[in-house]
C-alpha cells in the first residue's frame, strides 16, 4: 500500500492503519486484552484484497428453500423471523406455526422428518463434489478471498470436528460432514492463489439451544451461554485455527460469554500474525465491520466489508431465479461503489448439496470476473481518494479510487455523452487512458474542469473506468 494518500483522507486512513502498513509483525506476541488485539496492523493482503466469496453450505442446502419475501432485508419488520428470506435458517423457520417453510416442508418430507435426517442426504451428496473445480471459479471471478461456513446455526460441521457435543438429542453421525470439507477447499483455494478464510457460528448453536426463534426477544434468549457450550465453542474454534490456518476467521451474531473472545482472538493472532477478524465476537475489537446487505454512504477510516449474497438468500434457495439475483450491472455497480469507499465485498454463493452453484448465480460470478479482468486495476490494491462519488458535468454517476499518483474514474453505466467532464478537476500533463483500451485519449481543460472525449466505440460493458496518470497527487 502506497504511503502517498490523498490530503483529505491521510490523517483517517493512516489512523486505520491503511497507509504505510507493509508487513504484519509476526514477532508480535498478543496478549488476551483489548489494548492487545488492538495493535493488530490490518494486513494488506486483506486492505488490497476487495473481493471476496462467502460459502453457505449445509444441510439447509438438502431442501434449499426459502419464501421470496423481504426483498429490502427489512431484519425488523414484524413479520421477518416466520417470512424469513434465509434458506440456511430452515430448520428455525419450519417449527414456528403456520410458517411457509413449515408447509414447505410438511408437503415435501413429511410432519415427522426431522431436519438432521437431511445429514445423510447431504453426505451422499457431497461425495459429488470437486473443490478444485469450485476454487477456480473463484479464482475467475476476480475474488482474492473465500470464506466458507465451517458451522452455521444448525450446529453441523463441515469438518471432522473430534470435539464432543454433549447434546444426546442429535446422533454422532448427523453432527459432522463425513468428507473434510474445510480442508479439502482451503487446499484447493490456496493451490488457486488465494486465501481461505472460515466462519463459525459462535452465537448460535440450535443442538445447545434449539429454540425456536419466533419473536425478536428470542435472538437474545435463545444464544446459548452455559459454560458446557463456552467450552464446546472454544475447544472447536481452536480446532479450526490449528488445523486449518484462516486467513479470515468470520464468527456470526455473538460469542458465548462463557468462551473467553479474548483469548480465542489473541490466540488466533498468535497462530495467523497476517490474519483478519471480523466484528461480531461481541467484544471492542475487529480489523474490519461486517454491514449485512448494506453499505456505507461515505467513506470510512476503519476497514469495512458488506456481506450479502448474489440473491436474497446466503443458503441455497431453489425458489430464486432471474428476478432475485442482482443484476450484473448492478454488481459491478456495487462492488466499485464499496472499493471507493474503503471498502470489501464479500459475495455469497449458496451451492446446492452436491457442491454444484446455481446456473444463475455461475452467470452473475462470470460477469464479474470479465469486468475485473479488464478493470481490475481500478479496483485491487487501490485506496479512496480525497471523495467517492461525484456526478460528471453531462450527468454519469461517478466514483473514485487511487493507486500512487494514478486515479481511476469509474462511469456506472453507459456514458451519457461522447465526453466525460470531471467537474472541480485541472488538466495536467499525465496521460489520460480508458481501461480496456490501449490508445491515450484526447483530453482538454474546459472551464476549470477536465474534459475527456471518449473513443467511438467503448471497451467492455456495465462500467467504463478512466485511468488519469498523476492526477491523484
């Protein structure tokens, strides 16, 4: 990361730790206390990173079905927890009367069918796999990161896990994948070049505490906090650290009380120095904030990530088709829009049991990866500028990022004009490029503002990225 960051943002960002963090000290030893944690530099790896995939994947993805409802993830609305989007809270949603995945299911596997009888459906499933195939589609899309759900909610591991869950109520042969699915995809991703990260339900576990969830009062209650389930939670995040290496160690909604975070997070540091945590430990300290299905208005001093994924669900839906999965223009949209903002992406893909990602969303994950292709200098190892948005003088909605003395101009959409005229911009002596196309355009000073004419024939689609050499100094 450059040390030369914009004046409007240098004394912010170098606060945040964005400038001028070359290496992670792994000499470091940290300590259990916040003042500890807190010394963490934000890897750059991670800062350059700005895209990410998140896996939902479980036995939710055996049935994968949620009602098309909640489009905005309105999570207060009064009805939410019975019409809830989520696939991968089937099992909360099919036990609270009168729910349309309590009929879903009742129609198509009976009253009396439990959920972890899913368990051998999704082993046999899964036997169908091919991570390596999965990890290079990754890598096509222009992600850098993955992070998969080692255990959500349910409380069924997608690794061999040798800790003992006392819960008697669930058979030992429908708590765990029977294949190595962690280690078998961090192998894959990492021999694809790039990090695999790993989220753990920590604030819930429905085998501790089954709930269901019905009411809003319920997601305080039902968050399991006896010491038997601090010491289940440790001893398994302790697993996942010393088998598997995170490079992202993601935990959802809250930590046990009785699961020491502090520890569990020094620990962490300990065994992965370049390693990023996010902010749901429920304790002061995160490398980065995790806004869910909503990003931010400005730009941030500290390291965020939206996490939402490319439909309305992170589980698998088999209900979501075209209309609910965002538009290719608006992803690129959206990802260019976080970046600007110092932001990450992390991009969900639900795969069906069998490993295999919906047609729909392959579609969405190939688009993007084309664009970066072409753009991705705009995108990969840049910092905000002095703003993120403007509006060009002919109307195009604009964003902005920097690498060095460079900064890149981003048109969302199709140019309104044959010229892009960047208002409160001089021109300077730099050259003035479209990404995607080799000739250097012709550019002049209009009125105090910069006018660049644009080529007849524009490279690529959804965004047009402008690259002006030493404009950012």
């Amino acid at each position: 990361m450059k040390r030369s960051c914009a004046w409007m943002v240098t004394t912010v960002l170098a606060a945040a730790g964005l400038c001028g963090i070359t290496a992670v000290q792994a000499q470091t030893k940290y300590e259990p206390t916040l003042e500890s944690l807190d010394s963490h530099p934000l890897p750059q790896w991670y800062a350059g990173a700005k895209l990410g995939i998140f896996i939902h994947w479980g036995l939710y993805s055996v049935p994968g079905w949620a009602p098309l409802t909640h489009p905005d993830h309105d999570f207060t609305s009064a009805d939410y927890i019975k019409y809830n989007p989520y696939a991968e809270w089937y099992l909360n949603v099919m036990r609270i009367p009168g729910s349309p995945t309590q009929a879903y299911h009742r129609e198509h596997y009976g009253a009396d069918f439990s959920y972890y009888d899913f368990a051998p459906v999704f082993n046999r499933e899964s036997k169908k796999w091919n991570p390596d195939a999965m990890a290079a589609v990754f890598r096509e899309a222009g992600a850098r990161y993955v992070v998969l759900t080692s255990k959500h909610h349910e409380g069924f591991t997608l690794w061999p896990s040798t800790t003992v869950n006392p819960n008697p109520s669930v058979p030992q042969n429908e708590r765990h994948a029977e294949r190595d699915i962690v280690g078998e995809l961090t192998t894959a991703v990492q021999k694809q070049g790039l990090r695999m990260g790993l989220y753990y339900s920590g604030g819930y576990d429905w085998t501790f505490n089954s709930g269901p969830i019905e009411t809003a009062a319920d997601y305080q209650t039902v968050k399991p906090e006896t010491q038997a389930y601090g010491d289940y939670a440790y001893a398994q995040i302790h697993e996942l650290i010393e088998k598997y290496h995170p490079a992202v160690l993601w935990n959802d909604i809250d930590w046990p009380k009785t699961g020491r975070a502090l520890q569990v997070e020094a620990d962490y540091y300990n065994a992965v120095p370049d390693g990023v945590i996010d902010d749901r430990f429920g304790i002061k300290h995160a490398d980065f904030t995790s806004p869910e299905y909503k990003k931010l208005n400005e730009i941030s001093a500290k390291k965020w990530e939206e996490c939402r994924g490319l439909g309305r669900s992170f589980g698998y839906n088999r209900a979501e088709g075209e209309a609910e999965t965002i538009a290719p223009a608006e992803l690129i949209a959206l990802l260019v829009d976080i970046v600007s903002k110092n932001g990450n992406l992390l991009l969900d893909v639900g795969p069906e049991a069998d490993g295999t990602i919906p047609p729909v969303q392959m579609e969405r994950l190939k688009a993007l990866g084309a664009w970066l292709k072409q753009n991705g200098e705009a995108i990969y190892d840049t910092t905000p500028w002095t703003h993120a948005s403007a509006k060009s003088e002919e109307g195009d909605d604009l964003r902005f990022t920097r690498k060095g003395s460079d900064l890149f101009v981003t048109i969302l959409g199709t140019p309104r004009a044959k010229t892009v005229t960047l208002e409160g911009t001089t021109a300077k002596q730099g050259a003035v490029m479209l990404l995607g196309d080799a000739t250097q355009l012709k550019s002049k000073s209009e009125g105090g503002n910069l006018q660049v004419i644009l080529p007849a024939t524009l490279p690529g689609k959804y965004a047009y990225v402008l690259k002006l050499s030493g404009y950012a100094e």
